[in-house]
C-alpha cells in the first residue's frame, strides 16, 4: 500500500477514534506522522484536488492551478524578490476547509503555505518548493456584538484596511498596523506595531481568543484559559505554531477628538541631526506625551534636491498638535510644512502606505533590514544617508523607515505576559531597499547593503541587533528575531516540539530545535 494512502488511513482513523481533548488528539496524531523532506517538490504527489479534496470542501470553496486567474492573484506576492513556489492554491471558506485542506496535505506528504496579504519578505518563504497554498481571502468577515461589546471577530483573511473601515463604521478604534493593503493576522502574530500603541499596547496585546488549526488539522480554541501556553506563543511568534482561522480582537470607544492633528515636514539633508536631536529629546522625556508619534523617512526627491532628502510626519491624537512639539521644526526652515487632521486611514495615506498608495504597489523586489533602537543616533543616521546618496539610480525608490510610534502602554505590558520579545525598544529602523525585479546582480548589491546599513544603525549603541519578525529579512538568527533572554527560547521550542515537532509551519521565520 502506497505510504501517502496509508497516512491518510491512519488520520482518518485516529481523528474518529479519539473522542477526548483537542490537545490530546493533537499529540497523539502528531506523534504517528514521520517526518518528510518539506521543501521536496511535490507535484506528482498531490493527485487531483479537483477530484480528491475538493468535494470535502463546503461550496464556496475554490481550488486554483497555475494559470488561472486564481492562482495569480494568491501567489502574486508584495516583494517579487519573495516566491515560494506553490503547485496549486485552495481558498478556504470555512475553518473546516482549512482543516480539510491541512489533512489532505500531510496525508499526500505535501507541504502548506498560508497565504494573508503576501507581504511578507523574509527569505525563508522561498523555502518551500511546491504544496499548497492556503489563501485565506475567502475568510475575510469581521462581526460585531449585538450589545456594543468591547470585541470584535476577526477572520483570517482580513485586509488591515477591511479592519479599519470595519471599526469606523461601528464606531470603534483599535489598534491597527501602519499598512492598508497587509493582512491583518499576520501582522498581528508578529506583535502587531500600530499607531495607536501608546494608548493599547501592540496589536498582539488586544487579541482575547483565537480559534486555530494545528499542524495535523485539529482546531483548537485559544485563551488565556484555553491553551494558554499556545495562546502566549501566538502573541509574537505566531506564524511558527498554526492558522488562525478567527480570533476576537479588543476594541475602544474613541476619544472625543478621534483621529490624529497631523504635520508633515520636509527638510534639505543638512537639517537631518537637528531633526533627530529634537526627537531624541521627546523620546527621552519622562512624561513623554501617549499621544505624541512621529515618523521619519529618508527618501528620494529629484524635484527638491538631487540628493535624498528627510521627511518627518508627527502625529498627535487630538484636535491639534501642541506648538511646542512644533516650534523646534519650523525654526529649522522646513522645504515646506503640510497640516491636516487624518483619521487611522489617512495616517496611513501619509506614509504612502494606502492601498493604492505606492509603498503598496505590486511588481518590485522589496528588501526589509530592520533594527530596533532605544533612541536615534544622529552620526549613524548620517552615514546611514551617506550611503544612500551614493547608491546607483537603479536604488533611488528605496527609503529609510525611521518609526517612533508612542510606547507608553506597550512598555507597561510585562515583556513575559507575551512571546514578543522587543518590548522594551523605543524606535523601528527600516531601511527598505526597492528595486526592478529579477536582477540577480541587484540583489546581491542589495544585500550588501542591507547588511551594511544594519551594522552602522547598532554602531556604539551598545545594543545586540533586534529585529521586528513582521519586517524580518530571514537571516538575523532566532534570538534577535524571538529574544536573547534564554528561558524564552526555551518556551518556545518546548511549544514547538509540541504543536508543530515536524516544522509544517517552518516558512516565516521558524522556530529551529
């Protein structure tokens, strides 16, 4: 008998024999898998999904080859630098389709890949070679209580903008990441930055319960009273443990005057230390205002100055930013000065991050270096910008990130309460490096770079290199992506060995035991 049909029997058999716990079912059924070569193609293993899976599925479900529409619209990813190579995609419709769609996979010896917004860049998606794609756009409902509950269910497949708009028109807020056209639940798997952190803590810190897939097709609720040991792992080093088909998500009555007092400054590259001097100072601050965020960008714009130049937003949640945050930047004789009040949206619109904005445009190689700081350091950001002014033209869409969202409630959350492990930083460098795709060359000049710029933002800082997951270029190591403090690398390997001891979720920055 061939062994793919006798894996198959033997799920099948198990998942109906065993009536007790969801966590023993778990266990039992992932101690009888034996373990396979996951980035072996596996085109010729598959079978007809068409035929085999798909009247398992419920109606709504879609099965997509390459060719068709579908198929191109799940693996067309953000960063074409990025490509996992997938032999056929599913879109589930319900959680029960996921778990047919995992089951049939490790029945066929076949890896998955879950699929969101597609913006992940992290190297380690190229891992897979061939599978099935679980694209989670056909799980995209956000529902709300009835009585005005403080929550809402969040699907899967959720858009960041989705999200938002959803809140909005419920009257709510919540905290939300800085791009509309990302999923919303990967995002949040990996701690979850967002503009409303300082009031709420990371987005990770406002979920309450999940319902998730394990690696053998069991679907298990989360909590903290629920598996709260996998519940504590989802908040930070999600990806490594399953699919999170809904989860309920924490919500906030706005503030009287909801939205963000908004100014954009841009200067010459000669006001570039004054400008992070003055946020240093903020940063520094005892009382450091919760409503207070600002965001500086290191970008090209021939039509201003041939060389980059800098472009700081702050932010304030109110009616208006107090002058005090602003007379230091206009004393610097600004290019020019835009105000404006946004709603979550429009902060986004800001960054170019909207979902027609240009950071969310298609058919670029993306390359992601992140480093996270206690404060700014004003030398290193010049050499910083020293080396992208003299990079060849070919690299002149690339920008430097340089992320100062409030940290108030995010620091007050105990740094154990969750599996992020960076709670304690105040800043998010990122240099993003944009370029024409398919060009091996670029790509290793790229990575150079990368590297480079990385190693010049930790300069005489003192600090190990720390990388936010969600920004993760894939070749930082597990303790600067999941922390240094050695207890919790050995939580989470513990959990893995656990939930996922045969690595069926090892494509986004695993977790390695």
């Amino acid at each position: 008998m061939p062994f793919s049909v006798l894996k198959a029997g033997l799920l099948a058999s198990l998942v109906n024999a065993i009536a007790g716990s969801e966590i023993e079912a778990q266990v039992v059924i992932q101690d009888k898998l034996q373990s396979w070569n996951l980035c072996e193609s596996t085109s010729s293993k598959l079978g007809n999904l068409t035929t085999d899976l798909q009247p398992l599925l419920s109606k709504d479900a879609q099965v997509f080859y390459p060719g068709s529409d579908g198929y191109h619209n799940a693996t067309n990813r953000w960063s074409v630098h990025v490509k996992p190579s997938l032999d056929v995609i599913v879109r589930p419709a319900s959680e029960k389709d996921v778990q047919r769609t995992v089951e049939y996979a490790n029945a066929h010896e076949a890896p998955f890949l879950t699929i969101g917004g597609g913006h992940g860049t992290s190297n380690a998606l190229n891992n897979i070679q061939g599978g099935i794609g679980i694209w989670m756009r056909g799980m995209r409902g956000i529902d709300f209580p009835e009585d005005g509950a403080p929550y809402a269910t969040i699907h899967g497949g959720a858009l960041l903008s989705e999200v938002v708009e959803a809140l909005a028109s419920h009257g709510k807020e919540g905290v939300t990441g800085g791009c509309d056209c990302t999923g919303f639940t990967g995002p949040m798997l990996g701690g979850g930055h967002g503009w409303l952190q300082g009031q709420y803590g990371l987005m990770a810190d406002s979920l309450l319960t999940a319902r998730v897939v394990l690696a053998n097709g069991t679907a298990v609720s989360v909590s903290d009273t629920q598996h709260p040991d996998l519940f504590w792992a989802l908040k930070g080093a999600g990806h490594n443990f399953g699919i999170v088909t809904s989860f309920t998500y924490r919500t906030f009555d706005p503030p009287e005057h909801a939205g963000f007092a908004h100014a954009r400054y841009i200067f010459t590259q000669d006001k570039l230390e004054d400008v992070f001097s003055t946020a240093n100072e903020w940063i520094r601050a005892k009382d450091r205002p919760v409503e207070l965020t600002h965001y500086g960008v290191i970008a090209f714009n021939p039509e201003i100055d041939t060389k980059p130049i800098v472009i700081f937003l702050i932010y304030w949640q109110g009616a208006a930013i107090p002058q005090a945050y602003l007379d230091p930047f206009n004393a610097l004789e600004p290019v020019s000065v835009v105000t404006m009040h946004v709603d979550l949206l429009g902060a986004n619109a800001n960054t170019c991050t909207a979902y027609y904005g240009p950071i969310c445009e298609e058919g670029m190689s993306h390359e992601s270096f992140p480093v996270d700081l206690d404060e700014w350091n004003p030398q290193n950001l010049r050499s910083v910008y020293e080396i992208y002014a003299s990079m060849p033209a070919v690299l002149n869409n690339s920008v430097v990130l340089l992320e100062g969202f409030a940290t108030n409630r995010v620091h007050e959350i105990p740094v154990e309460s969750t599996s992020y492990a960076i709670r304690g930083s105040n800043l998010l460098a990122a240099p993003l490096f944009n370029y024409p795709p398919n060009n091996k060359t670029l790509d290793l000049m790229v990575i150079e770079l990368g590297k480079q710029v990385r190693a010049i933002l930790l300069h005489g800082t003192g600090l190990k290199l720390n990388a936010y997951v969600n920004y993760a270029h894939g070749d930082e190591g597990q303790k600067a992506v999941y922390g240094y403090e050695p207890w919790r690398l050995e939580k989470l390997r513990g959990l893995k060995k656990i939930y996922d001891p045969h690595g069926r979720f090892n494509f986004f920055e695993p977790i390695e035991f």
